[in-house]
C-alpha cells in the first residue's frame, strides 16, 4: 500500500521515523512518500520536503513566513494528489496537518492522525472538526483517550513511541562520551534549548546564565539537527560546550538538565534526569496563549502525572536567580529523590515499548479491512 505521511519538525521526524519502520515490516508491499526529515529518510521512506523549510514559530515569525506556508501547502497537496496514497497519516503539527486533512478529506483521502494535536491543552472545539474529518486517531498520552470518549470519540491508544526511541539507542560508555566530545570529568548539567531557532534565541542565553555559580559541574547545549553549528556559535560562551545531534547521549549522562518545554522534557523524564523546565516566547504571543489555555501546566510530564512534579519557569519568571534557585533543589537531596520517583511512576503511566509496533498494525489491518 502506499502512505504519505507529513511530520513537520524534529520530534515528529524521530517518533515518525518509528512509524515508518514498523509500516515497513507490517506491510512488505509499503510504500512511504513524506514531508519530515532525515530519520524518517533513512528509515525508507521518500523525503519531499525537509521540516527545516517548515517549521515557524510565534505569530510574528508565522506573519513574515506566510507566503512560505502558503508554497508548502500548495506543493503538498499537488504532491499527495500525484502520489494517490492509500491513506495520509498525519503526525502533530496541527497548525498546518489540519488544514491538509481538511482539504484531504473534501478529496476523498482516507486520514489517520497519529500524535493528537493537543486539542485537550487549548481550543477544545476543535475535537469536533477532528471528528467529522478523521478517519482514526491515534494517541499516545493515556488522559487522551478519555478525553476524546468525554466527546463521543472512539480513538486508539497505543502507548508513546519516545519509550522505542530510548531503549532502541545504543548505549555510550560515560567516558567514551567525555573522550569524544572533550569534556572533563565534571559531572554534566544539560541544557535543551528546544529544536526551533526562535525559542533558542528567547531562551538559551538565560538558560545559560547560570554557570559561573557552578564552577564543579559542565555546562553542555544540545544541539538540534535542524540547527546550524553557525548559528550555535553566537550563545557559546567560555565554560559552555555545544554538542550536536547527541541529545539522548548527552542525557544518559547528565546529573541534571535544564530544558526548554516540549517533548524534550519527557525525553529528560525518562532518562530519569532531574530537570527544571523554561518557556519563554513573544510578549503579544504569550498574552493570547493564556487567554485560551486549559490546562495547569505547560510540560509534558506534569500533564501527565497532574501534578507540578518539574518547576515550571514561565516568561518574567525564567530569570538567572529562580533557574539557580530551582537548579540548586535538584542537584542533591529530598527534592531530587521525590522527582525521581515520580519519574519512575509516570513511566509506569505511559505503558511499555511497542507503540511504534502497535500504531502500525493497527494502521494496516484497519487499511487492509476496507
């Protein structure tokens, strides 16, 4: 059969990338057409379109970049319409995903979402245009589900495909790690400045503010794929190191982490490293968020277990003396023992490995039924 599937930036490229190797073993006969980027490319699947050339954020860099969208949008669909896919599977990314499936669906595309928008964060009525235009949804938060039966809507949970990503990884010895990046024998705090260049130039200088008042730990920036080491170079600074397209190495072997929010901070959780959690955007961006925002928190693993488990330092909160302050609860001691732990239950939560695996089959037998 044949899939065209759209991810529009770094996380979906990797949790994709899953997706298409299990479709590949599900289905001998698959053929993949994308918009992602270069793990989904080496997974098989033929790239038309990379993220880097999509992925904007904030409304002032949505407004300059317009005309740009409006060139994706259009080339997207003359490409689906030329490919003739058995189905489009969308990953995320709903600002531009539920515009295509809109327009997919008036063509008579079968459509499976996989990754929910997070409709249950913000715009809540979207839930109902999602029922009326997709085929099946798949989630792999376990509150989604019952969010979606709150609204009559059957969907399938399958687990989250980041549990695949991590214990699939090989693992680095921690002086292997040290010896091939030039580190000291410091221990390491991480810093996740988020994969868009718009949100690392908000946050990572402030992020980074901090180092001079801990002269016996090593500062460390993960790097993103969809940056450049050029543009890296401007917030690099003495007693900082930059290591790309190294993330989950990097948090193998970091005692702590600061981390922009979004799926790094579940990506942090999991490799069970104490983390304080940053946002920072647009003034005018961040006023209107918060007057349609539902939910208490903005990170993943907070939403997850209910509960603040990780600081959250939003906006005129994301300062050098609050990050030190939080910073120093997680580095030793009760706090950093409690996080922990509460790490260990919200895995429990999210189910086993396998959600790559599962959203396949499932994705094929519902295909292969009609």
């Amino acid at each position: 059969m044949k899939y065209y599937i759209i991810a529009g930036e770094a996380s979906g490229d990797l949790q994709a990338s899953y997706l298409v190797k299990e479709l590949k073993l599900a289905d001998a006969n698959a053929n993949i057409r994308c918009f992602g980027g270069d793990l989904m490319e080496k997974q098989g699947a033929t790239l038309v379109k990379h993220y880097k050339e999509m992925a904007f954020m904030g409304f002032e860099q949505v407004i300059m970049n317009i005309r740009t969208i409006f060139k994706n949008m259009a080339f997207c669909k003359d490409d689906i319409l030329n490919f003739k896919p058995d189905v489009l599977i969308l990953v995320d990314y709903p600002g531009f995903n539920l515009k295509i499936a809109k327009w997919a669906k008036a063509n008579n595309i079968t459509i499976y979402y996989y990754i929910s928008p997070k409709i249950w964060a913000w715009n809540e009525k979207r839930v109902h245009k999602i029922k009326q235009i997709i085929d099946k949804m798949f989630v792999i938060l376990p509150f989604e589900k019952d969010f979606y039966k709150k609204h009559n809507a059957t969907v399938d949970f399958v687990g989250h495909p980041l549990l695949d990503c991590i214990a699939d990884r090989p693992k680095v010895a921690l002086s292997d790690f040290k010896s091939e990046h030039r580190l000291s024998d410091k221990p390491i705090i991480a810093i996740l400045p988020g994969s868009r260049k718009q949100e690392i130039t908000k946050m990572l200088n402030l992020m980074t503010s901090i180092k001079d008042k801990y002269s016996n730990y090593q500062f460390v920036i993960a790097g993103a794929p969809s940056q450049s080491k050029e543009f890296y170079n401007q917030f690099i600074t003495e007693g900082t190191t930059l290591i790309e397209n190294k993330t989950y190495d990097l948090l193998e072997h970091a005692t702590a982490a600061v981390v922009a929010s979004g799926t790094a901070t579940l990506e942090t959780a999991l490799f069970k490293v104490p983390q304080v959690i940053c946002y920072k955007t647009d003034g005018i961006f961040y006023q209107i968020a918060k007057l349609v925002i539902l939910v208490k928190y903005i990170s993943l693993v907070n939403l997850i277990m209910d509960d603040e488990i990780c600081k959250e330092l939003i906006q005129s909160e994301l300062n050098t003396n609050n990050l030190s302050f939080e910073l120093n609860k997680i580095l030793v001691g009760d706090s950093r023992e409690i996080m922990l732990n509460s790490y260990d239950e919200m895995h429990k939560k999210l189910g086993g490995t396998g959600a790559s695996k599962r959203a396949a089959e499932l994705m094929v037998n519902y295909l292969q039924s009609n």
